[in-house]
C-alpha cells in the first residue's frame, strides 16, 4: 500500500515534529467530517482549518482527506493515521490536566444534590493534585449538549439515546439503588424495605416541571411498568422543596436515590425498594478526544454489578450491561 509507505517513510528518520494543532485538525475534521461543524469545534475559520489540514499533508506527505463543497472523507493514509494522531492528542491533554495547564476539569454532575456529586468528592479526595470544577446542567440540556458546546470536559448521566452520538464516548461509572422517600409519621417509614408492588396503592408523587430529563424518563418508564400512579404536577424548586413536602406531609412520599446524602431531618424516612430494587444507571460520557486517563481519574472503572432482582430501563439495559 503505497499511501501507508508514504506516511511511514515521511515520519520515520527525518525527525519531522508535528505539530498538535494540525493532529488535533484532523482528528476533530474525521469525527464531524464536515469542515464547517469542526472548524467552530476549534474555534477558527474554515480556510484556518484548511490551511492546517493542507500543511499536516505536506509534512507527511500524503493527502488525508478527499472532500469537496458537500462531502469529506478520509483517504487510507488518513484512516491509518487517525488513531496515532488521536493517541498522541490524548496524552497531550492529559499531560496538560495532569500539569493544571490546562485548567480545572470541568465535570456536569446533572444537579448538585446527586450521587454524582459524592462521587466527584471521592475523586479529589484520591487525587489531591487534581482541580475539579462542578457545574449543574439541570433540565435545560442533556449531557451530550453539555459536551459538544464545551461546556464539560465530562458529564454524568444516563446515556440511554438510541443512537449515540460518534464524537462522544460513554461507559458505566454506577448502579444507584432507588428508596422511598416518607415522613415519619407514613404508614411505610418503620418498615426496613417495601416492595415494588406495595407501592402499587401507595400515593407517590414526584414534581417533573424543571426535573432533569434523566429523571423524568426514568420515573416515566418505571410507573408505567408496574403500573403506579405518580402525581408529576408541579415544579421541582430545588432539593430543600423536594424533601419539604413529605416532612409536611404524612400521607405523601417520593422516590429518594439511596447514593445521595440523606436529609439530617427527624421528620424524615428513606425506605429502599426491593423486588424489584429499581437502580438508575449512571454513566460517565466525555468528547472522545478528552484524555481517558482523566476521566478514569475522576471515575474509576467499575463493574455493574447488579442486585438479582434489580430492574433497569430498556434503553439502558440495551448497554450498560453488556
């Protein structure tokens, strides 16, 4: 394959330096394949961006990309070199974070009462070194939007599209066992768990107007499936609001995930479901050209292992588990 001798011989023995910003050209230019979509990536015109691909091809001697005014593609020398490049800007980056080059790490934990957020906390407190910057997305965009605006290096959430995106990455970070919600003075707040089809005739509600997406899915997918009847009317103004209405209300209760803190309130209950245990399943997603060792550094790779009667939603289980 002549175009592959070509790199080889271009980049071997003659010391030639490339330069990150054309290796960073071209792996954002293969993942939008669309010149106009990767040169806002990078923040520069298009003819900055065609002047980089242009020198990337003459330092290495071979043409990278085909493309015209509708279509870009990667040639075979370009194929074959997309990876190298990809693993050579990945170390950059992560060199740059490690060193606080770069800044701190931007990590979108959906909303700051979540068990993303004691997740982030265990993640500085094993990497001193690290500066990690928290930012809540809450129900106005997902996490994809969060990453290809820039606005998060990572992102925790459920990553349950059907079609996920190309230029982002995704793997299970946990499995969050669910719990009821209740005053202390609920028929259900003695109890050490109910099951799912004790809460068939228990009064369940759970305010949508405002609530991540994430949530309002998955609570969604969850009542239709064993058939509960949840109160979603009303606006969800913030953790205090949320946990202040069962306290005031003996005969309410809510869903409560069991990684957040418990509310520090004698008027408060939090019961785990069981057969089902209802598990949310969180997932770290990040752009796929940020530095993997970083996001194994702010979550670490577990397993997903799961209760025996655990029960999951149809999109996630389609990955999460496999």
């Amino acid at each position: 394959m002549p175009e592959i001798d070509n790199v080889r011989a271009s980049t071997q023995g003659g010391g030639v330096d490339l330069d990150t910003a054309l290796l960073r050209a071209l792996v954002v230019t293969a993942e939008e394949l669309h010149f106009g979509r990767a040169a806002d990536r990078l923040v520069i015109t298009q003819q900055a961006l065609s002047k980089r691909i242009a020198r990337l091809e003459s330092l290495v001697g071979v043409q990278l990309l085909e493309r015209d005014n509708r279509h870009v593609e990667l040639t075979s020398a370009g194929s074959r070199l997309l990876p190298y490049a990809r693993e050579a800007i990945e170390a950059i980056d992560a060199a740059a974070v490690v060193a606080g080059v770069g800044g701190p790490i931007r990590v979108d934990v959906m909303e700051n009462h979540t068990a993303a957020v004691a997740l982030v906390r265990e993640a500085r407190d094993r990497n001193p070194g690290l500066t990690i910057e928290t930012s809540a997305r809450g129900a106005a965009r997902s996490a994809p939007d969060v990453l290809r605006s820039g606005d998060a290096d990572i992102a925790l959430g459920r990553a349950d599209a059907a079609s996920w995106p190309t230029n982002l990455r995704r793997r299970r970070a946990f499995l969050e066992p669910l719990g009821l919600l209740v005053g202390a003075g609920h028929a259900l707040a003695s109890r050490d768990h109910v099951t799912m089809g004790e809460l068939a005739g228990t009064r369940l509600e759970f305010p949508m107007m405002g609530a991540p997406t994430d949530w309002v899915r998955f609570i969604d997918e969850l009542a239709a499936t064993f058939s509960l009847s949840v109160d979603t009317t009303g606006c969800s103004l913030g953790f205090d609001h949320f946990v202040d209405h069962p306290a005031e209300h003996d005969q309410s209760a809510s869903f409560f995930g069991l990684g957040m803190r418990a509310p520090v309130d004698p008027r408060l209950r939090v019961v785990p479901i069981v057969e089902p245990t209802p598990l949310f399943p969180w997932a770290v997603m990040w752009r796929r050209r940020y530095p993997e060792a970083v996001v194994d550094a702010v979550v670490p790779l577990v397993g997903a292992d799961a209760p025996s009667d655990a029960w999951l939603p149809v999109a996630d289980q389609a990955w999460i588990l496999r």
